[in-house]
C-alpha cells in the first residue's frame, strides 16, 4: 500500500489505518483498516479493503491439520514420497487447511472498532483452489467487499478472498466468504 493511499483512507473519516510496532517501514508493513462501525464497511463495497501479512505454511502446521481432521494423504506428509510422485515435488497443504486461514487473513486487514456485539462466519459462498501450496511457502491473502446487507441484528457482509501464494502466478484459494457482524 502506497502512502498516497494510505493518507486518503485516513482522512475519509470512518476508519483509521494501525499496523504492528515492529519498527517497519509503512511501504513494508501491512495496514489494518479500522472501522467505526459495521456500517461504515458499506463505502467500501466493490473495493479492495487491504492485503494481508505473508505467513509461512509449514510442514508442521500441515501436519497439525491432518492430525486434526484425519486427513493423512501422503501428498501432504510424506515428503520423500512427494518428491518421487507428486506433480508438485514436495508436500502441499490441504485445500482445507488453506480455507481455514481466512479468518485469521481477514483479522490482518479488518477490524470494526465499536457497535458490533459479535461477528460470525456464516458461511461461504464459493470455493476454488486453483493451485497448490506447497509446504514452506508463504501466502497471503487480498480481501475486497462484495456486499453490505442489512438483518435484522445488523449486517451480513460478502467479502471476496484471494490468497496467493509467493511467487506463484495462479492464486491457490479464492472463496466468498460471509461474514455477520452482530449489534
């Protein structure tokens, strides 16, 4: 995110831009975009809102996910074997376990300051994963709104997500997440 950019969201008033005290430059960090209120997410539909910080897909964590979901396919924990067999030349992640990381991507790049008792996934809408990832990559994911809908509690949110993986030019996820935000 480019300064430029960065100064006019901060002065358009609904929200505030914060980042992480690692000392890091605004050009090398990731912004989380505040929001006053659920509400205020409407100005930002059919708009990119943030991308988030990259994270390292280990092969621990692909073996914690398959410890969790009994998902022991040897094209996500037997290295050796992938490396013979499998397309990819190593280990990948669970299609799954790339899904999961949504919410902590979008905690990354959103957060709604005040008027919101909870905020629930509700669900998806669609779910592709075009290409792989493979153990030791990093990913990150780009979030953009697709629609405000007013509920009787408060607002249900469609967001578009695109992870991609680093130095891959295909995204390995990309899903319609749906978010409820709770007054």
């Amino acid at each position: 995110m480019g300064t430029s950019e960065v100064g006019e969201r901060a002065n358009a008033g609904a929200f505030e831009l914060t980042r992480g005290g690692d000392g890091s430059s605004l050009e090398d960090c990731v912004a989380v975009v505040v929001f006053d209120t659920a509400e205020s997410l409407k100005e930002y539909v059919g708009k990119e809102i943030g991308v988030s910080d990259w994270l390292t897909v280990t092969q621990e964590r692909i073996a914690q996910f398959a410890e969790a979901t009994n998902d022991w396919q040897w094209i996500h924990l037997d290295r050796e074997r992938a490396e013979k067999e499998s397309p990819y030349g190593t280990t990948i992640a669970h299609g799954f376990l790339t899904l999961s990381l949504i919410s902590r991507f979008m905690r990354d790049v959103i957060q709604v300051r005040s008027g919101v008792r909870m905020a629930v996934n509700y669900g998806l809408n669609r779910v592709r994963f075009p290409s792989p990832v493979r153990a030791g990559s990093k990913i990150r994911a780009r979030v953009v709104l697709l629609s405000v809908k007013e509920i009787s509690e408060g607002y249900e949110n469609v967001f578009s997500v695109t992870i991609e993986s680093e130095g891959s030019e295909k995204p390995c996820c990309v899903a319609e997440p749906i978010v409820r935000y709770y007054r």
